[in-house]
C-alpha cells in the first residue's frame, strides 16, 4: 500500500520505526515543523489529523498561529528555535511548549512569564550535544546547573531537546542526549521527554528514545 500524503508517510515510518525499536508508536509525538510556511501550507495537514505544529520565531507564530488555533483549538503549538528573554511573554502567550530553554536568565524570564499569564508552558532544555560553537542549547557541563534553576524556579521541565551537528551521523548524539537525561534522572511522563531528530534522522532517534520528533521538509517540502 503506498502512502497517500507525505503525512502518512512520516506516520508510517514512525510506527516502523517504533516497532523496531519495541516502543508504542503513541509514546512519540510527531511535530510538524511549519516555519517559513503559509497557512495554506498548513491546512491540509490540520485536515489530516494533524494537532502537534512547530514554528522558530515568535513573530512568525504570532502571524499564522492564532486564526488557526481559534478555528481548531485542540492544535498545540512548539517553539523550537532560540528564544530571547525579553520575548518570554509573547512566547508564553503564543506556544503550548518551549523547545530551547538553555541558560539561567530565559528560565527565570520564563518562569516570571508563566505567573504572570497564570499559564504553565512545558520546557525542554536544550543542549549544546556536539559542543558548536555559536550554536543554542547549554554546553553539557553547564546542564547541572541549569536544572537546578529550572527546579528552583518551579518551570514545568518536560525534558532534554538537541540539535545535533549537521552531516556526521546523528546516532552518538541522539544517545548521548538519552544518556544525560538518565544521568539526571530526567524519566517518566512528566520531565522524561527527549525531544531529538528531523525529516533525515527520525528513525534512529526514535531508536535511541525519542518522544518528540521535529519534523519539518519530510512533511512540507524544502524551505524557501
Ligand atoms: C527547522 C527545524 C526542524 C525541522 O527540520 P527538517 O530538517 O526540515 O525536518 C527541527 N528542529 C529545529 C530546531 C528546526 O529549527
């Protein structure tokens, strides 16, 4: 049977890879990475079935997200990309999860943002996995602390999220990620989420234990 959209598609092979890996395919969330794309873009997956979005920019999700949550209010809406600590609150206001928490200023930003909205915003904290310069998520080293900010503040933690180095083979990092969240004692439903692979490498992550994957061109196409 050959799949009809490019929807089912990343659905199958997220159950194929799932099964692999002997996990329930509905222990990993799909999100559809919609940045750089028009409403119209979006509608044919909401028509789908499609309830999980991720947008990068605050802006742009301030743009596209709202007539399209009010006409389906069950949509959740991710931030994935950096976040700026003085647009904590639009961010709160915007976005159902945040993605890219990675230094002690945006967690206390955030959590002032949260009780100030009444409104508790799951937070992934992002790692730096391959040590990039110039690239988001806290270094490894810095992650203890971190963590003991995030649970000093309160914030909703939901897990560990990476963005592993482009063109070498993803796997080490993924579990690498994995490793870290169980050095922490990062596991469950509440704070266990590693949020890990994209339209190239999502099957390796769900091997290593994804439960949120980032999905953006395997379902959109290429970005402009
Ligand atoms: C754009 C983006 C994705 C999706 O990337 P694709 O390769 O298009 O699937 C995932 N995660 C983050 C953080 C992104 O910025």
């Amino acid at each position: 049977m050959s799949p009809s959209s490019p929807l089912a598609d990343v659905r199958d092979r997220i159950a194929a890879a799932a099964k692999i890996a002997r996990r329930k395919p509905d222990a990993i969330t799909l999100i559809a990475i919609s940045k750089m794309h028009s409403a119209d873009a979006i509608a044919p997956l909401i028509a789908e079935g499609q309830r999980v979005f991720g947008e990068n920019r605050v802006q742009e999700a301030q743009a596209k997200w709202p007539a399209l949550k009010a006409a389906h209010p069950d949509i959740e809406l991710h931030l994935v990309g950096q976040l700026q600590s003085n647009k904590a609150d639009d961010a709160v206001a915007v976005f159902d999860a945040i993605h890219s928490v990675d230094r002690v200023s945006l967690v206390t930003a955030l959590a002032r943002a949260m009780n100030k909205a009444g409104r508790r915003v799951p937070c992934f904290l992002q790692v730096n996995i391959g040590a990039e310069e110039q690239k988001g998520g806290c270094a490894i080293a810095d992650l203890p602390e971190l963590l003991a900010a995030v649970r000093a503040a309160d914030l909703p933690l939901a897990g560990l999220m990476c963005v592993p180095p482009a063109d070498i083979e993803a796997a080490p990092f993924f579990a690498l990620l994995a490793k870290l969240a169980d050095d922490h004692g990062l596991t469950g439903m509440a704070a266990g989420g590693l949020s890990m692979g994209m339209s190239g490498d999502f099957e390796v992550a769900i091997q290593l234990g994804a439960t949120h994957v980032r999905v953006g061109s395997a379902l959109f196409g290429a970005r402009a």
